[in-house]
C-alpha cells in the first residue's frame, strides 16, 4: 500500500475546473497585482481569523518579516521565540537585524515554554514570537500577560494553524499581529507561495499596506523603506475558492488525528512512542502535522522503515535553531535548550491530510506497531 505524506491533487481534483475558470478570468483582466481579488481574500481572512483586518503578502516569511518592520525592530533589538521551529521565524528577526532569543519549548506541545521567557527579557527585548506549531496554538493567556507587563509587541506566528483557537479566540487574532502562510503544502494553500498579516489596530493595518508596497504612501512618494510583499491576485483568487473548504479539511483532520489515537492506543506502544498531546487550552487543533515521538532512538530506524513500506513521514525539525551553522553568532551551544533538542531527536511526522483513509491509517499503525515487534 503507499501512503503518502501529503497528497495534493486530491484536495485539486475536485475544484480544478472552478479553479482554472478564476485562472482565466484574471488572465483575460490582466490585473494580477493587488486589486479586487486581493481585496476579497483579505476581508474573507480577517472574518475566518475574527481579526479586524488582513493584508496579503508574498509568503508567511515576509508576514514575520513586515509586521517586524512595521514595528521599526532593527539592529540593537531582541526578539524571544522558540528554538523549536521552521527556519522563517528566526530567519525574520535575523534579516531586520535583531537578536533571536530562545526560550525552550513545552515538552508535550512543542510550542514555546511560557514559564522560560520572563527570564530572557532585557532592556533590549522589544517583541516575543510564540510560534502556534503544528496547529496547535501556544498558551497565549500567559505570553500576553508577559507581554503586557514589559510593554512588548507579541508577532503570532500562525503560519502552521489558521483556523487553530486558543480557549475560543482564533490563532492570529490575540496579539498585535498574526503571520499567516499558505505554502502549498499547509492546511490552506495556494499554488505557490503566499502569506497573510492580520491586526486589530487601524494604524497598524494602515502601515502594513504601505510597507507591503515598497514604503509608499502615495505613487511613488516614500515615507518608508518598505518591500515587494504583495500577494499576486491569481494566489487571492485560489485562496478564496479553497477557503470555503478549510472547516471541512480541518475536521477531516481531527477526525483522522483522533482515529490515529485510538490505533496507537490498541497497539499498545506505551515506552516506545508519544502521540501529540492536544491542551486543554487548545479548543480548536487543527493538525497541520500529526508527529509523535519515538523513544529510546529508533526514530531514524522508524523512518526508514516506513519509507522502505512506502510510508510517507518527515523529520520537523531535525536540529534545533540554536545549533544550526548561520546562528552559531548568536553563541549557542549543545544542553542550552535540552527538551527541544530532545524533541528533534525523537519527532516524526506521520500522513494527516484529509483524504486518507481509515484502511491507510490502520496500515501505518500497524506497520509501526511491526518495527517494535
């Protein structure tokens, strides 16, 4: 049987030729930069999100790294968020020249230890990161208090979770700002790259859209140095039609996460295997990965093994940020953050996309219950 990891042409099948019709449409208009389509996808966002606005931009990168600008973090500045994460969200503080602060991560939802960011605020600290990962949102009661307390900005980055809630609130909607991605591969995406900046607040929406087109206020007149962040309007258009699916793909999700939980549970692999916790404060998880741990380390061995049973599965991630090569400025050294460096040894991601089946699912439970036989 072959289980892929992901498999996009069948969530494409089924909406290709409304698709190709909104592809035709914008090619026929030539209006491919910003414009209506644009417009449109951002209300639909800010409304999914329950934030008061939403700019599209080019990716979720780009989303880190504007809402960073918009906030004039630059050189000198400190940022804290997790070691335990995609490249992007360190990489962004690093390209607007501030410091990347770690705070180690909770070891049963891999996001950012609440309890370990008092102590790694200075003078300098001007933001936190909580990174909302796998589709899990962090505990964001806590990190907001922090935040309330030092006056400092807190950048969601919910790249990985759009449709997550935290006690109710949905990911993106708490902080000052929310970073979205639809990378292709995520629970949205479209057929490329493309990102989303949501915010509650008039004047910070209002600076978002000038930085997103260059630092102009008006044509060609700059009060800022902004970027080329804009989304195209064919990814908008995308966006929009498969937007009116995402509750769905995201229930399919959970009910998949779930019948992963009770396979595990019948197999009895207490020792040798985690499933991902879902907090109590995670009213809504939307599983973006389905990863467990896999103890005493076989995780390496387990991989292969289902790739040799033609299972799809990855490593997110392997090394965490402190130790990878382009940070070795920053001083970081092995036992700095000893559960995230723990957690990359033992995670493995499992296929939790929506059109698997129960038959593939029984499959890889079974196939992994094998390897420990």
């Amino acid at each position: 049987m072959q289980v892929p990891l992901l498999d996009l042409q069948a969530q494409y099948r089924p909406m290709k030729e409304e698709i190709l019709k909104e592809i035709s449409e914008i090619c026929d208009s030539q209006r491919f930069i910003l414009g209506p389509k644009v417009e449109k996808l951002e209300k639909e966002v800010a409304a999914y999100c329950h934030s008061n606005y939403c700019v599209g931009v080019t990716s979720g990168s780009d989303a880190l790294i504007i809402a960073l600008m918009v906030e004039n973090i630059k050189a000198g500045d400190e940022v804290i968020t997790t070691p335990f994460t995609f490249f992007a969200t360190v990489g962004a503080i690093a390209r607007v020249g501030a410091t990347p602060v770690f705070a180690d991560i909770d070891p049963k939802t891999f996001n950012i230890d609440p309890d370990k960011i008092e102590g790694k605020i200075t003078p300098r600290t001007k933001a936190i990161i909580p990174v909302h990962l796998f589709g899990q949102s962090a505990d964001m009661d806590k990190i907001m208090a922090i935040a309330k307390k030092h006056k400092l900005i807190v950048i969601e980055d919910a790249c990985q979770s759009i449709g997550s809630e935290y006690k109710g609130k949905s990911v993106g909607s708490i902080g000052d700002y929310g970073a979205f991605s639809f990378f292709p591969s995520k629970n949205l995406g479209c057929f490329g790259d493309g990102g989303a900046v949501s915010c509650n607040d008039q004047a910070k929406y209002d600076l978002l859209k000038i930085f997103r087109n260059h630092g102009q206020s008006s044509t060609y007149i700059y009060q800022y140095i902004g970027g080329n962040f804009r989304i195209d309007a064919l990814q908008a258009a995308i966006l929009s039609i498969k937007l009116r699916d995402l509750d769905q793909w995201s229930a399919a999700r959970q009910h998949n996460a779930a019948e992963y939980n009770q396979l595990f549970a019948a197999a009895k692999l207490d020792g040798k295997i985690e499933t991902p916790l879902k907090a109590d404060y995670a009213t809504r998880h939307i599983y973006n990965q389905y990863s467990i741990l896999v103890k005493n380390g076989k995780r390496d061995a387990l991989k292969q093994f289902l790739l040799d049973n033609h299972i799809g599965c990855a490593v997110y991630y392997p090394l965490s940020l402190h130790l990878q090569d382009c940070f070795k400025y920053l001083g970081g050294k092995p036992g700095d953050y000893p559960i995230s460096e723990r957690v990359s040894g033992e995670i493995l991601s499992l296929p939790i996309y929506p059109e698997t089946t129960a038959e593939q699912r029984k499959y890889v439970v079974g196939k992994i219950a094998e390897f420990f036989v």
